[in-house]
C-alpha cells in the first residue's frame, strides 16, 4: 500500500469527497483561530501544525474516521469527554457516521496552544 504524497495541505484535503473536505477545512480554521502564528506542514501523510518548533496538533481522514493527534497530554486531558470513542496514545478516532464533535475538537487545541 502506497500512501500518495501531497505537496500541500489544501491539496490533502481537496484529495477527499465534498463532505470530508468541509469537516478537515473546519479542523484547519479551528487550528488557525487558535494559534495564527503555527506552521502548517504534511508530516506523517497528514496535515500537521507545529507551535514554537513543538508538534500542536495532527489531523487526518480514514476510510471510516478522521483521527486527531493531539499528543498523548492533549488525549489525556479529555479523557472524560472522550469515553464514546476510540482513543489511543496520542489518537483519537471520530467515526464518519457520527456528528463531528468540532466544540471539543475546539477546547484540544486551545488546550494544547496553552500547553505550548
């Protein structure tokens, strides 16, 4: 399996059908809001933003989910809020079939901006 290489972030996301496309432009505003001054970059196939020179904060799209890597702290800290999904060390997975929760999407970044 070859992971196609994307020169940009806009060209990831334009990669994906039209529904898909809004959810991962609105985690990219959000990213934005929060932390103007991060570096926007594909790192591990996926967009990535880096605050200070730190990583801040991974997003992508799967077959059946978009996954946020917020670092294991950004998972940690909304454990509680995060029961009804999948979570890993550092991941956590947003099925496609449920409402994307963007408030709490949200509250991880600012978390992390402040963690940075």
């Amino acid at each position: 399996y070859q992971m196609k290489k994307y020169s940009t972030v806009k060209e990831y996301i334009a990669s994906f059908p039209s529904d898909i496309q809004v959810k991962l432009s609105k985690l990219r505003e959000i990213v934005f809001e929060y932390a103007p001054t991060a570096q926007e970059y594909l790192g591990y196939g996926m967009p990535g933003y880096k605050l200070n020179g730190k990583p801040l904060i991974y997003f992508a799209s799967f077959k059946n989910h978009l996954g946020i890597y917020p670092t294991p702290s950004g998972v940690d800290a909304f454990a509680s809020e995060l029961l009804e999904y999948k979570t890993a060390k550092g991941s956590i997975q947003f099925p496609h079939d449920k409402p994307f929760p963007f408030d709490l999407f949200t509250k991880i970044v600012k978390y992390r901006v402040q963690e940075l």
